[in-house]
C-alpha cells in the first residue's frame, strides 16, 4: 500500500500501462481494489499536483483533461488525487502494518472527512489506526466503511422513507413497490436505496450496505415487488398500445450478448481464495466446470475473431 507521489511526470506511455494495469489489479480482491486506487490517485498526482499557497491554480483544465484521458468525471479525478494525496507514504506503512485489509470507501470517508465532525486530520487518521488495530485484536482481517462508522457514531441516520421515495420519479406502481419493499425491512432497505441515490459512485459501498445481516434478503424482496410493478405496468401498455414486436434476430443476439456480459463481470471481481474457502466441494465443481465452459467458449470467441480478421485482409 506504500508509494510515494507527487514526483515528476512520467512518460505517457507508461503512464497509460501503469492505469490498464491497475484496472486489471482491482479484478484481483479487496485488498488490491484498495491499493490500485490509490495508485490511481497517485498517477493522477503526478500529472495534477496539489496545489500550494501562494502557486498560480489551474487545476480545473489539468482535471478536465486527465478525467477525459481516464474516462472519469472531473469529480471522480479529483477524488481520486485528494485521497491518495492524503495517505502519505508514512500513513500507508502504518495502514499496512495493522495487518487488517480495508475497504477504499472507508479511506475515502476519513480522508475526505465526509461524515462531518469537528475532527483534525492527524485524529481522524489516529482514530483509523485504532479501529484497525482493534479489528485485528478480535482476529478480524477485514473493517468495512459501515463498520467503522458504526463503530464511531458517525453512521447518519437513514432519511424519511418519503425523501428516498422522491428520488424515485413519478411512477406511482414503482412508488408504491417501493414502499411495500421497505415496510419488509425498513433499516436496510431504506438505508440501500439512500446509498444509490446519494453516492452512485460508490459500488463498494453499496456492496457493504447489501451484506449486511438481512441485507440480502430484503433486496430480494423489493427485487420481486419491482419486477412485479414492471410486469403490470407493461401488461397495461400492451392493452393500450398491442404487443411489442418481436426482436430481430440479430437484435436478440445482442441482447443475449449484453446479458452475459453483465453476468461475468460482477463474478470476476470475487476473491478465488475466498471462494475456495467458502464453497462446499460439490459447488466448487460446478462452478469450476462453468468457468471451463467459459473458457472454452472464449477460445472459440478468438478463433472466430482470428479468422474474421484473416479475411477481411484477404478481402482488402
């Protein structure tokens, strides 16, 4: 976790590597997500350096810039260099030296000081060490953002079910689906849909929000409720407006492409020892057959895409 910033800049190319690399390390696990953030935020130091007092700023077009390079928002860039700015190279030793893995939005929440307090830096950091040393002490190897903030009083409390509702648009079926999802599970649900709402960006927050005890189990229900207000409010355009048209089948190709898509990249992102401590054997070796049928497919998938290459410069 330990790395020094705010040096020179470095040639572009390994520069862009280094950011394709790091996109790849936080496939890996918890503990390479974390560390290859903060390694982005150091490229991203190198070429937008902090700011000091009396130095002419214009970091806006500096930001604007990398942003575009990295495919983030200028917001997301930003975030990045001020977080990794403030883990120093002493701070991520002594991070490190805990021994407890910890999640990128916990390091987020106390460098950015978004959970309010009148706290300094240097105690925010101290209270940080302590809840990881602490964590370590009870044979934890993992503190979660939700944890610590539990742990400090700083978890706000979850806002009135009729200000989430809001952010839910006009539909009164998906309204009402919402409300009866909620009414299984307030705390959770309530405190799910105000994680999407208020931090869109935060993935692994709202992954830490879902595991949590009944976390699971009430999404699946206000899943079901959701799908349920979706069947009838297309039930209901079918009435008025007849059936959609069937897809062409090159469109239902695409559909089924997208599709699993998505179901791949979600799996990818688990920790395999993990995994392999958890699954019975009789799990393991289905899924290990699957991931084979994966990969025979994706060989296939290459030697298409071989060949088509191969004839279209034939045909050139």
């Amino acid at each position: 976790m330990t790395a020094n910033h705010n040096s020179a800049v470095k040639d572009d190319r390994y520069t862009d590597s280094e950011w394709a690399r790091l996109n790849l390390d936080e496939a890996k696990g918890l503990a390479e997500v974390c560390a290859a953030r903060l390694a982005k935020g150091d490229l991203i130091l190198e070429e937008v350096p902090m700011v000091r007092r009396g130095q002419p700023a214009n970091v806006g077009s500096q930001l604007e810039a990398v942003a575009c390079k990295r495919n983030l928002s200028v917001a997301a860039a930003d975030q990045y260099r001020r977080v990794s700015a403030w883990y120093t190279p002493e701070r991520r030793t002594a991070l490190s030296a805990t021994g407890v893995a910890v999640s990128y939005t916990l390091l987020r929440e106390v460098a950015l000081h978004t959970h309010g307090g009148s706290e300094s830096a240097e105690e925010r950091f101290d209270s940080l060490i302590t809840a990881l040393r602490e964590t370590a002490g009870d044979g934890a190897p993992y503190l979660s953002a939700q944890d610590y903030l539990r742990r400090n009083g700083l978890l706000p409390a979850p806002p009135e079910t009729a200000s989430v509702l809001k952010r839910m648009g006009d539909d009164s079926t998906l309204r009402t689906a919402v409300v009866d999802a909620i009414r299984t599970d307030p705390d959770v649900i309530d405190s799910v849909l105000r994680t999407l709402a208020e931090d869109p960006a935060g993935p692994d927050r709202f992954f830490e929000e879902l595991v949590a005890d009944g976390g699971l189990d009430a999404l699946q229900s206000a899943t079901f409720a959701l799908r349920k207000a979706k069947s009838k409010a297309k039930a209901r355009d079918e009435e008025c407006f007849g059936a959609e048209e069937d897809p062409s089948p090159t469109e239902a190709i695409l559909d089924l492409v997208s599709k699993a898509i998505r179901a791949l990249e979600k799996p990818m992102n688990l920790d395999p020892h993990q995994i392999v401590q958890i699954l019975p054997p009789d799990q393991l070796a289905v899924l290990n057959r699957l991931c084979g049928s994966v990969s025979h497919w994706h060989e296939l998938l290459l030697a298409a895409e071989r060949a088509a290459t191969q004839k279209n410069g034939e045909a050139a």
